[in-house]
C-alpha cells in the first residue's frame, strides 16, 4: 500500500494534529458536486464503473486531488445535462466544493478545473415513438 501525504490543518498542536487524507477532499468534492442543478453525473475510470457494478457507490468518481507545493489542485470531470449553461454550472460547481471545503476542513483550495466530458442528451418519449 503506497504511503498517502496526510494535509496538516491544525496550527494549535497542544491536543495533538489534525491531518486529513486526500481521499477525503476527494469525497467531499464529489458530494458537493452532485447538489449542483445541470450535473448528469461524474466520470469515472474502469475501476470505479466495476465497483458501482458490485453495489458499491464510489463518491470520489470522477474528482482527482493532487497536493503541490502551490496548494491543492482539483480536477472535476463531469457530464452535464444538454440545454444548460456550461460556464454557469462549472461556476456553480466551483463555488459549491470550495464553500463546502471551507466548512467541512478550513482548507482553502488553490484551483477547481472543470473538464466537462460528456452532454446527457434527454430522450423523451416522443423519440421512441
């Protein structure tokens, strides 16, 4: 098992360090993620597609954490719904993990790359027809 860099956010050290792991950021990215309106859903690599096969919801899908020596840097890949506004609902996307960052952890985060992957066409019934 490879030795994950812990992030140190505790100044005040007399009761002991407070150290969250990145999987921790990454899971927290995914959930604020998914609150935002326009998002259709994150992706995921082959390991995760497996896992959610198996019954096991992967909240991390689809966001990958890299801790720099600038800050932390996240990169979020998403499908979004068809007929949104793409920049508005990175923006949403952005403000929404960064608040939740900063309540959950008090870490502030450098950058929040949206790569938008994919558009969810909606098929309606009428095209079935």
């Amino acid at each position: 098992m490879s030795e994950q860099p812990l992030l140190n956010v505790s100044e005040d050290t007399s009761l002991g360090k407070v150290e969250i792991a990145p999987e921790v950021i990454e899971v927290i990215t995914g959930l604020a993620a998914t609150e935002v309106d326009g998002l259709y859903a994150m992706r995921g690599n082959f390991a995760s597609g497996v896992v959610e096969r198996f019954g096991k919801k992967s909240h991390s899908k689809g966001v990958k954490v890299e801790l720099t020596d600038n800050g932390i840097l996240i990169d979020l890949f998403v499908v979004l719904n068809f007929g949104v506004s793409i920049p508005q609902v990175a923006q949403q996307l952005q403000t929404s993990i960064r608040q939740t960052l900063k309540n959950m952890t008090a870490l502030v985060i450098d950058e929040i790359n949206v790569h938008v992957v994919g558009i969810q066409m909606d098929i309606t019934e009428d095209d079935s027809e």
